[in-house]
C-alpha cells in the first residue's frame, strides 16, 4: 500500500476518510501532508470532505432544534396552487 514516504492519490484519499473516523499515526499524518502540499486534487478532497462533514453537522443540529415541520400558511398554499395552475 504505502512505499516509506511515497503516497499515491488512492491512498491519500482512503487515508482522508479514515483520518476521519480515527487517529492515523504520525507517519502517515506526516505522508498525507506531504502529499497535499504537491497534490492540489487530494487537497480538494479533502476540503470537499470537510465541507460535506461540516453541512451534515448543522445540518444534524437545526433537527435536532426543530423536530415539528412548520405547516405552510393558507395564503402561501394558495399561491402556489395559483401558479401551478397558471403555468398549465
């Protein structure tokens, strides 16, 4: 998988998701950076990663705040109908 210090791009980002989810060792924290330091696609990864974990986080927290649906007022359902049907 891993030759010393010589990470491919399939690697890195199976470590990513795994660094995700558990400690990696120094020497590969260490590989990984190196490799992102060269590698702008596994940076974006990982950044794409991050981004995705970070929206599903509030995203799990606005629920968890607000576990009724709000019931659409009369006046916007009726405007909606009036449009769906004017566009027929």
């Amino acid at each position: 998988m891993i030759n010393h210090w010589t990470f491919r791009c399939k690697d890195v980002s199976d470590l990513i998701s795994r660094s995700m989810d558990e400690k990696l060792s120094l020497r590969i924290r260490m590989g990984i950076k190196f490799h992102l330091m060269m590698c702008h696609l596994c940076l974006n990864y990982k950044n794409q990663l991050n981004l995705i974990r970070k929206a599903i986080v509030k995203l799990d927290d606005s629920k968890s705040m607000d576990n009724e649906i709000t019931p659409l007022p009369d006046q916007a359902r009726q405007k909606i109908k009036n449009h769906l049907k004017n566009s027929e």
